[in-house]
C-alpha cells in the first residue's frame, strides 16, 4: 500500500477487516499530502470540477499573479498545449454536469464510509458533522458560483441559503462584510 494520507490509511484499514495483511509508505510525514490540503474536511458535497465554463478566463490572471494558483514555464507550453485544450472542452456544460454525477458517487459517501473505521479506532469524538458555511460580500458573487451550487442540488447535496440578517442569527460574530451564506449540512471535519 502506498500513502498514509486519509485514503490510503482508509484503504488499509478496509483491507485490514477483510483479512490481508498491509504495509504503509510514505515518502513524508503521514498525513502531509492531500489530506493536510484539504483542512481536515469530509465534503461529500465536492461534485464540482476544476474544468468548470468559464474558468479559462481566469488564467491569465492567475498567471500574473505570483501568489496565484497557477504557473507556467512558457517553454513548457507547447508540450502542455493537448492537455490545455482537453482541460477547456472538459468544461463544456454537458460534460461538466457528467464529472459531477461521477464525482457525486465517489464522494458522497464519505462519511458514512469513515464511520466504522472511526468508531474501531476510538476517534468519535474527532470528526463532526456540522456542515460548512460559505459565505459571500454580495449577491452578486453568490450568483457568479449559481452553477456550483445548481450542480451540488442536482446531485443531491441539500443546501440553504442565508441573507445577511439570517446568517447573523446563524453566526453573530461573523463579519457583516459577509451578505450571502449557504450552508451545507451534510459536510464534516476533523
């Protein structure tokens, strides 16, 4: 078995019960990969593809941008050209709406799949349901994601949305730079 992030301790664990015997590796610290990028979060929720409809206007931004999430040795780009335009035809509507359906039944279950191996070992009090609260300063940065959130209701994931006076009721000591909320329930963290 290779990794002792989240997945592979998981896939170990799993393999464990049903009898084989495993031995992890891991070329860092465990729990330094994936599992310590994603903030200890459990998001069934995550049906949203990075290829989304417009995200190719983004990137000259992200390339100006030395913080940004994007870099590029421009004599790279010619050998990086064919995935570049996979990537852009992966973010046509139809096919976005596919990814999400797939990413749904590969996640979704997250949880309640994590239930027993966090009961075996004890760690119940570790991991919480409570859900996640996204916020936004307007309106209209809610509406530039609608599509992130149609795609998560279609696919099951139940959300509420907030208006700025319900999200204080909801989180008083949040900012009231923040105008917009949806909550996702179903989400969790350790």
């Amino acid at each position: 078995m290779i990794g002792a992030g989240m997945v592979g301790v998981c896939a170990a664990s799993w393999l464990q019960r049903d009898g084989h015997s495993v031995f992890l590796v891991e070329a860092a610290e465990p729990g330094r990969g994936a599992s310590f990028g994603n903030a200890g979060c459990f998001n069934g929720s995550s049906v949203t593809p990075v290829a989304m409809p417009g995200v190719i206007r983004n990137v000259p931004r992200w390339l100006l941008d030395p913080l940004g999430p994007l870099s590029l040795r421009w004599s790279y780009l010619p050998a990086i050209a064919p995935w570049l335009l996979r990537f852009i035809r992966a973010g046509a509507p139809e096919k976005v709406r596919t990814q999400a359906r797939a990413l749904r039944s590969l996640v979704g279950p997250t949880l309640e799949t994590l239930k027993p191996l966090v009961s075996a070992a004890g760690a119940g009090d570790l991991v919480h349901r409570l859900g996640h609260l996204y916020v936004y300063r307007s309106t209209e940065s809610l509406e530039r994601d609608r599509l992130v959130w149609d795609l998560r209701r279609e696919n099951g994931v139940e959300i509420d949305e907030f208006d700025a006076d319900e999200l204080r009721q909801l989180e008083p000591a949040l900012s009231r730079d923040y105008m917009r909320g949806v909550l996702v329930r179903e989400n969790g963290h350790t």
